[in-house]
C-alpha cells in the first residue's frame, strides 16, 4: 500500500525531530545489523520498491561522497529533479537527504519517520535503515526524476541495496569496516560489487582493483566499466568508454578519479547528455570535509574526514605537494574499530604536535588516552579533550603560516565545522 497523506493515529509518537533521532538510536537492539530482509519488508509495504525513479547507487571505501556530489550538481545542472541520499553527516542529519541541493527540513523527516513507524509493524529497523527508507519515502512523495544513493557500509547487504541500481560505481576499495565486511581487499571488494546488476553499467574506480571485484563482476554479466582499461583520465582529460573525450573540471579537494568515475557513470546512465558544457559548470562543486581548505586568521585549517589507511595517505601526500612555512598541528579523533596504527605510520613526520579530541560521547570512538600511547614515542602531544577547548588553545599558541588539519572521523571534523562556522557567523554579527 501506499502511503501518501498517512497521519499519526493516537498511538503515534509526537516527536521533534531530535526526539525522533534519538528514540531511533535507542529502539533497534545493535547500531549496525547487515541485511535486507528486514528493510525490503517495510519498504514492499511502502511502494519504495514498485517503479522506483532512476537509480545510480555508489560504492566504495573511499570517494563515494565525491563520486556523489559531482553527479548530483551534473544531473540538477541538466535540470532534472534530483534526490540525494549521503551517510553519515557532519552537522546535522537534514544534510543525508537533498532534493535538488537543498537539505529537507525537519517535518518533512517527521513525516518520513512517521510513515515508516506506521509500515513497519513488528520489524525492528536500525538507525540507517530507517534514514535509508526516509529518504526513498520522500523521494517518491517529491516526484524526483533521479536519485543517488550513497552506500552505508558494503553494499550486497546495505540497506540501499534493496533497490536495483541502474548504473552502480564502485570507487576505491581500502580495508576498512574488517568486522563487517571481511579482513582484506579480496573480500570487502566482494561486498562492494554487490551493489552491481546483470546487464547494466558498473563504473569500477579503483586503479589497482582486487580479481576477486572483476572475477564476481564477470560472474555475475555485469556490463563492467573499468578505469585504465575502458575508460582513462591522462593530463586533465577523460576518455570515455564510449570514446568521447572531455576536458575534466578543477574541483578543490577531489580526486580526478571520483570526478572522472561520476562523469563516466552519467554518459553510461543516458539520464542527459554528457557534454562539455555540462561538466565546465561542475567547477564550482564543494564538499565539506573533503579536503576543505579555509584561512582561519593568519592560519589555514584543513577538514578532511580521511579515516582509514589510503585517505590519510592521501591527505599526508596532499599536505607535502602544498607545504606551509610555519608549524602543522594535527586535530584527531578516530572511531576504534579503524586500522588506527597504521593510520598513524602513514603520518609520521607529517605533523609537529598531536592534539586528540575527546570523543566518549560516541560508544564507537578510541579514548585518548589510548590514542595516547598508539602514537610514535617522539610525538609532540598538545591538547586533549573536546574540540572547542583544542581549538581555544592552538589560536593562542598559532601564527602566521601554520596549518591545523582535522581529520580522522566525521565526528571529529563535525564538531570543527560547527565551532568554526560558528566563530565565523559571531564574528560577522560583531
């Protein structure tokens, strides 16, 4: 049944949006439970699976956000009505879920939270799954004509994977979620294929992709589309699969890979016509926390939820190919489920003072004391505790030309961007 215009009977919760998250974190007995049959149940009963809109569906451990935000501005740009799932968010759960760029407000999500309260029965769903459902719900209630969808976590058992993607990318695949999805990239690559169709177009963005990804593609007759072998970036080009070639767009802080994969993904979907005029206007793309660069006073600060092995390398390479002439503080926060000790050998000689944020108010996060003692013996240890009281302390001790680079988690560069923007909105009242 559909459930368009449902209303709350007695029974019903009558909830701010806060009180909705908050019973939603409490209500499902663990925070991440894989699998769809529980999701697909509840979403049969609300129509989310009969015709859907067009799907891209996106993959990977490294670049989905990117890979998403470049084919939601091209697909918007082209004037389409464009619906866009992310996870997680980094200052308040309205940024998960965007109709044409614009973050829904707080009674569209109540409504969502509503109608799923009011569909699911007996099912107990999980955090995500209901986020995941919210968002699909109010896509088919907005009439979007496309809508991405970023993956959670895997893919052949995440939540978004109860819908068949029209076009699937898979970007590149690190080790990361080990408990979940398996302990080396042969396995996780697995995971992440899953959210591929027979016959229809898979982008693969990965440069060094594990057999097990093209061996479980090829099983499967996906129509597999894979970087340096059918399509190719080379001196700011793409070459596509197709044979077109178009000149790629500087966007600050993503790869040319994640622009280049999302580029491909729209010329093999056929949702509007590739062309350069399109992908010129794609310049003007931001992603928060990818790479983010803002000058804060006389010192830049960089925010980059880089959290696993292969994106602290990259930020490490990215900060060495733009040095800075005074001292670089370190802002970290991690979740203890990450490859923390590698994650911190891929830093070393790239910081000269550590400072660890107190994250005890997410069960996940690693303490500091214990991020502490992971550290190289002759680290430099600053500031520990909340953002707000690291932040306070480095402006005292900075100046002109140093860098403070937040990374680590989502929390961790959460909390910075709320601190931040928030010093910066004061400042212009003042």
């Amino acid at each position: 049944m559909r459930l368009t215009g449902t209303t709350p009977d007695a029974r019903m919760p009558d909830l701010s949006l806060q009180g909705w998250l908050s019973r939603l974190e409490s209500q499902h007995p663990v925070e991440i439970e894989l699998g769809l049959d529980r999701v697909a149940e509840v979403a049969r009963v609300m129509g989310l699976l009969r015709a859907p809109p067009p799907t891209f569906t996106v993959a990977g451990t490294n670049g989905k956000g990117s890979v998403v935000a470049v084919l939601s501005a091209a697909l918007q740009g082209a004037g389409l009505r464009v619906g866009c799932y992310t996870s997680p968010h980094l200052m308040c759960f309205n940024e998960r879920i965007c109709i044409d760029g614009a973050q829904v407000d707080d009674q569209a999500l109540i409504d969502a939270f509503v109608a799923i309260e009011g569909a699911r029965g007996p099912v107990s769903l999980s955090y995500f799954e209901v986020a995941t459902l919210a968002a699909l719900w109010l896509f088919r209630e907005r009439s979007v004509d496309v809508q991405v969808l970023e993956v959670g976590l895997g893919g052949r058992l995440d939540a978004v994977n109860i819908l068949d993607a029209d076009v699937s990318v898979v970007t590149s695949i690190g080790l990361d979620h080990t408990d979940w999805l398996g302990s080396d990239r042969s396995q996780i690559a697995i995971e992440k294929a899953g959210v591929a169709r027979p016959g229809r177009p898979c982008i693969v963005a990965d440069i060094d992709p594990p057999d097990s990804l093209l061996a479980d593609l090829h099983q499967r007759a996906v129509d597999t589309r894979l970087i340096g072998r059918d399509w190719r970036v080379e001196e700011g080009r793409l070459h596509t699969a197709s044979g077109a070639t178009y000149r790629m767009p500087d966007i600050d802080g993503l790869l040319s890979e994640n622009i280049a994969a999302a580029l491909q993904a729209l010329e093999a979907g056929r949702q509007i016509d590739l062309t350069q005029a399109v992908i010129d206007k794609l310049s003007a793309v931001r992603v928060p926390g990818r790479l983010s660069r803002r000058d804060v006073g006389p010192v830049e600060v960089i925010l980059d939820v880089a959290h696993n092995v292969e994106s602290v390398s990259r930020l490490v390479q990215f900060m060495g190919s733009h040095p800075v002439s005074g001292r670089t503080f370190a802002v970290f926060g991690v979740m203890g489920d990450k490859p923390i000790r590698d994650m911190l050998a891929a830093c070393i000689g790239a910081f000269d003072e550590w400072n660890l944020v107190d994250l005890s108010h997410v069960p996940r996060a690693m303490p500091t004391a214990d991020l502490a003692r992971m550290l190289h013996p002759e680290s430099v240890v600053g500031d520990h505790g909340p953002f707000s009281d690291i932040w306070d302390s480095i402006k005292m001790r900075s100046r002109a030309g140093d860098r403070v680079v937040v990374f680590g988690s989502f929390f961790s560069v959460g909390e910075a961007l709320s601190v931040l923007e928030a010093e910066y909105h004061s400042g212009e009242r003042g």
